[in-house]
C-alpha cells in the first residue's frame, strides 16, 4: 500500500481507515491506475463520480463487469450500478465535489 506523506497529524482512527482502504484497493492509485499516491489529501475534494466509483468498487470489489475500460467516463457504470440498487439517488451530477475524508467515513 501507499505511504501518504501527508497523514501524520490525523488521528489514529484515521490512519487505520486510510490503511483499509488502501489495502482494499480503493483510493491509493492515481487515476492513470498503476501510479501509487504519494499523498492522501484527506480535506481535498473529490467528484461525485469519483465517490460513485469508490463505493461500487468496495462494494462489488470483485465484479469486474464494474470496470473502467469501456469508452465512456470511468464512473458511468459504477454510478448507474448503485442507481439500480437504490444506494446513490442522484447520479446525474458526478462533478458535484465532496470532501475526501467524508467518503473515507
């Protein structure tokens, strides 16, 4: 897993579950999808789509109809996926921002 440069003053709690989601393989990768992360960026925001893409992937983390290599943008499956199943409503503004520590929560 990655070594975040910029986690050392969070708390433990935290670490732990910047540690988890690292090692399920769901926000340490820029997004070419072979570069480690060097920081986390715990209060940067991150898009709508980005935080679809996060949850369908820890949800269905070994279902790889959910990939990222069809033509559209990388999120459109995995944000229709949780549409269908009832967990995310409102999908049709993926560039809407939240913040990165929300969606580790």
């Amino acid at each position: 897993c990655a070594q975040f440069r910029d986690i050392s003053h969070e708390t433990q709690d935290t670490k732990y579950y910047i540690q988890k989601i690292c090692e399920y393989g769901l926000m340490w990768l820029k997004s070419d999808g072979t570069t480690p992360q060097t920081n986390f960026n715990p209060y940067g925001k991150i898009s709508r789509g980005q935080f679809g893409t996060i949850l369908s992937r820890f949800i269905w983390m070994l279902d790889y109809s959910l990939d990222n290599t069809s033509s559209l943008p990388y999120y459109t499956k995995h944000l229709q996926a949780l549409k269908k199943f009832g967990i995310m409503k409102k999908i049709d503004t993926p560039e809407m921002l939240e913040l990165r520590w929300w969606v580790l929560l």
